[in-house]
C-alpha cells in the first residue's frame, strides 16, 4: 500500500491505540461513578457480542470477558474511525462532539439490532446522563490522543463549496 492509502491505514492503527486510550479513561470514570452511585455493571456489551456471534445470551453477568472484548473493540474501532478523521482534516472540538454521536449511535444501533438492549428513550434520565458523559470522556480523550499523533496531512480543499 502506498501514498494515500498507507497514510489512512497508519492513521487508522494509531487512531485505535487512541481509541484504546479513550476507552481505558472511560472505564476509569466508570468505576469511579459506580463507586459513588452504586450503580452496577452493564451486561448488555456482552450479551450484544454473544448474538452478533450467535452465542446463547443467558446469564451475560457471567461473561466478562465478553464484556471486556466488546467495550474495548468498539473502542478501537471506532478510534480508527477518529485517526482517519484527524488526518483528514477533521479535527478539534467540533469532530469530538460528532465522535460522541458516533459512539453513542454505534452501541445503540448494534445492542437495538440484536434486541440486546433498550432503546435510549426507554431509560431513565440519570442512566442517559451518566452514559452520555462517559461517551463524551472516550471521544474526548481519543480526540486528544488521535488529533496528538495524526497530523491533518490530507486535508483536500476539494469540495470546499457546494457548486
């Protein structure tokens, strides 16, 4: 792989150790806020990976390791997403909000897909707060770390107006 091609891919890979990085402040805040609401852990990253996978769903709570797999793939997947954002141009406050949205709407369209979890709407107001903000920790801090090591080299002007 060459030029263009090359510099995506190498954007993409630092993009998820970034996204590894975002995820790994998110769990951090996570624990913290569990400690201090007493809200317990989610089971629904696993039971979503186990039907994407086509693996019985019962007693999720005993698969942590698939919880784990899930939280931390989605992390790098869409840190990749973010590297190519950052060498493209697409950077800074603005690509971070768009990057929250992203996320959220990754985990909702996959856990809703498989019937592995409730649509937002059906939450209570606190729990979308509080995953809200944990969403808005990850693009932050993957933002930070991707937009650090991807410098904004193919940035085209093409398109830059509509006509």
């Amino acid at each position: 792989m060459t030029g263009r091609g090359s510099v995506l891919a190498r954007a993409a890979l630092r993009g998820a150790a970034a996204g590894l990085v975002g995820t790994a402040a998110m769990t951090v805040g996570e624990l913290v806020e569990q400690r201090i609401t007493g809200r317990p852990d989610s089971h629904i990253p696993a039971r979503t990976l186990r039907i994407l996978v086509g693996r019985p769903t019962s007693n999720a709570v005993h698969y942590p390791v698939w919880n784990h797999t899930m939280h931390w793939a989605t992390g790098a997947t869409l840190g990749a997403l973010r590297g190519i954002w950052s060498v493209t141009g697409i950077r800074g406050p603005s690509a971070t909000a768009a990057h929250t949205v992203v996320r959220l709407a990754f985990d909702q369209t996959l856990e809703n897909a498989t019937g592995a979890g409730a649509a937002p709407s059906l939450w209570p107001t606190g729990e979308k707060v509080i995953d809200y903000l944990h969403k808005g920790v990850f693009a932050v801090v993957t933002g930070l770390a991707s937009d650090a090591v991807n410098q904004p080299v193919l940035v085209s002007r093409a398109g830059a107006r509509s006509h």
